[in-house]
C-alpha cells in the first residue's frame, strides 16, 4: 500500500467524522454513508496489501506488518507518533483482533445469502469503521 494514499484517506475519515455529526440530517447521513465506504475500500486494501507480504505466519499478523509499515514511512516524512509504547501496543492488538473478526466474517459472508447476508455485511462494515479509528490512533 503506497503510504500518501492511505495518510490522505486517514485524512479524508477525520473530516467525514465531523461532517457525519452535522446538524443538518442530510449532510450528516451522506456524511456517514461515505464514511462507511472509505473505512470499507480503506480496511479492504490494507488487506490486500497484506497478502503480499512474504515470510509472516498469519493473516493478522500480515495484516500488521503493513500497518508497521506504513508507520516507519510515516515516521520517515518526519512526523512523530503521540502514542507511548504501550499505548501503541495496546492499539496494534485490538487492531489485529478487529482484522481476524473482519477474517472471520469474511469467510462467513461467502456461505450466506439475502437478508443474513445483508446483517453479517453491516457487522463487517461497523468492524472496518472500527479497524480505521484504530489506525487513525496509531497514527496520530
């Protein structure tokens, strides 16, 4: 995943945020359903990044190493890291856990259908939407 795309995403979630809490109804619901599909492409292509990482056992911790990733390159454009040590510890496991629950689901959506589907697809978007604050953490 090339790192300016995924910090002007992380941006972009910051200001679909403060516009989902608008005082106006319709700004605010389009606010959140484009919230929920830039959480959902974001999430997806830290996945799919994560599938070329060669030499890590899992999935998750796949899925990880580019998040660590993406944090050296930040780290490289200069800009520094407000969480403590274990601050980030405690955000990269929840992170990891947030990516095999989204695992889980995934495999689970591929065996339903109709309205079960519809449910199980909602969870997963709510857990993505999740997965990008935490990120947003590691990175602030």
């Amino acid at each position: 995943m090339h790192y300016p795309t995924f910090w002007k995403q992380l941006q972009d979630t910051a200001g679909l945020e403060k516009l989902a809490q608008n005082e106006d109804p319709n700004v605010a619901r389009s606010a959140q359903i484009l919230l929920g599909e830039t959480c959902d492409l974001m999430f997806a292509a830290v996945k799919v990044a994560a599938r070329t990482q060669v030499g890590t056992p899992s999935p998750v911790a796949q899925f990880t190493r580019v998040i660590e990733d993406l944090r050296q390159d930040h780290r490289a454009t200069g800009d520094k890291f407000a969480a403590s040590d274990e601050q980030t510890f405690n955000l990269l496991h929840k992170l990891a856990c947030a990516a095999l629950v989204d695992n889980v689901i995934e495999a689970q959506l591929e065996k339903l259908a109709g309205e079960e589907y519809e449910q199980a697809r909602s969870v997963q978007l709510l857990g993505r939407e999740y997965a990008v604050n935490l990120m947003r953490g590691l990175f602030a």
